[in-house]
C-alpha cells in the first residue's frame, strides 16, 4: 500500500474533526445539520451522520479517487465501506440503480426536491447560514480591513491566517508538517479567477515526504465536512476571511488528528 494511503487511513473520521472545529467555536456545521434533519421526512439523525462518516472516511483513505455514489475507486484505497456498498446493493435491489446524488435515500429524496424549480429550500438554507457565519465572524472578531477581493488581497489574508496556524509560505503555497512525513498545503487556484467575488479559489493538498508520486489534491470540501460549500461562498469580505479561516482550521485539524 502507497505510504500516502496508509498514513491517511490513520484519521479517525469526520466526528472527530467535526467536534475539534466546534471546540475552535465553528457552529455552521451543527446548524447545516439541524437544517437538514428538519427537512427529512423522518428522523435518521444518527443514520444520516453514518452516511456522511462513511463518505468522507472513502474520500480521505482513498485521496480522493472515489465517487461513492457508484462505488467507483480509480486507484488503490486504504478503506472501503461496507455500510455504503450495502446501501448500493439495496438500491439496486429496489430498482432504482445507481444514485447520482446520494446513496442515503432521504438525504436523496431532498436533494431531488430541493433543486426543483420553485423550492426554496437551498436558498433559504443559505440564508440561515449566514446567521451562523455572522456569529463566527463576531466570535473571531474578523475585521475585513485591507479586503478589495483582489488576488493579492486574497493571498494575503491567507497568508495571515494560514500563518498564524504555523503553516510556512513556500513557492505560493502555505505547508505545515503532520508526525513524520505527512505534510498538509492550501493553495489559491488562479484558474477560478472568475469567481472570486463570491467563491474562495481554494485547494488543498497532502503529501508524503517519503513518497511524493502521489498527491491528495482537492476542493471539493463537502465531501470532508458537509456544509463547507457555505464556508467556500461568501456575501461579504468578513465571510470571506471567514472562510479562509475555516478552511485552513478544517486543514489543520485534519492533519492534527491524523498525526495524534
């Protein structure tokens, strides 16, 4: 097994990461959840926190290269769920095939409602969340002083926050080392410049320094930590250092939980 593999299959999980961010005072997670659960037809609180444990277990230990949904892996992995390939096998048997949006069939069953023309439900769930932002953004006393949502601008709150978490600039990116070998980077991708008026361009990466042919390289940060895409997606300059804050938290508990 890749070194990479086996040194990420050593994260204890999203519940972990979840309560170490809540303990940094991040509360955008737990609402989303509430959120969620009050929308399902029936309450699967612990079912649906399963669900999205297994997901995100798959996409660390296998650096990235699964669509759960499918039970696609496109390379080795150090962890396949047995509770999802279950869930695949009863969609199967029940003749509904292979989801594309989710393998939890209530979590399914909203997010096929919620994207019907006329339902409000993502746009009032944005709404809701920016409640939970603006008591983060007073918790953290986040001033967006010096914000014009330039590139230069962007680079260099992130530096400041990424920084200040011991992370070290190097060739455009922001490192910190995890136990031995693993080392953890956020990124700007200059290829999203379009959008930096109201998506973060961020990337992560994680490497391990004994075996650098493979790399976890990503965005796609929902499937980690469910409800990140608020964090991504900002109505202010204030939500924006937010969520670079939160993004580089999300990096380094990760890589503090995978080391311990």
């Amino acid at each position: 097994m890749h070194l990479l593999l086996a040194a990420l299959a050593k994260w204890p999980g999203r519940q972990p990461t979840k309560a170490l961010l809540a303990a940094r005072g991040y509360v955008l997670p737990d609402r989303y959840r509430e959120i969620i659960l009050a929308n399902l037809d029936r309450p699967i609180g612990a079912d649906l926190d399963h669900y999205w444990d297994e997901v995100a277990m798959e996409y660390i230990c296998a650096v990235g290269r699964v669509n759960s949904n499918h039970r696609a892996f496109s390379g080795e992995t150090s962890y396949r769920s047995a509770y999802l390939d279950g869930l695949a096998a009863a969609s199967r048997s029940d003749g509904s095939g292979a989801p594309t949006r989710s393998l939890h069939a209530g979590l399914r069953e909203l997010l096929i409602e919620g994207d019907k023309p006329g339902n409000e439900l993502w746009p009032r769930t944005a709404d809701q969340l920016e409640g939970s932002k603006a008591l983060e953004i007073n918790h953290f006393e986040i001033s967006a002083n010096g914000w014009s949502g330039r590139k230069a601008d962007l680079s260099k709150h992130l530096s400041m926050v990424a920084e200040s978490r011991g992370f070290e600039p190097h060739r455009k990116k922001w490192r910190k080392q995890f136990g031995d070998a693993l080392e953890f980077r956020c990124l700007i991708d200059a290829g999203m410049r379009s959008t930096w008026s109201f998506q973060l361009p961020l990337i992560f990466e994680i490497e391990h320094g004994a075996a650098n042919d493979l790399v976890f390289s990503t965005w796609q940060f929902d499937y980690l930590m469910p409800s990140f895409r608020y964090y991504r997606q900002y109505r202010s300059p204030e939500a924006a250092i937010l969520g670079i804050q939160a993004h580089i938290d999300l990096l380094d508990a990760i890589g503090t939980l995978t080391a311990a």
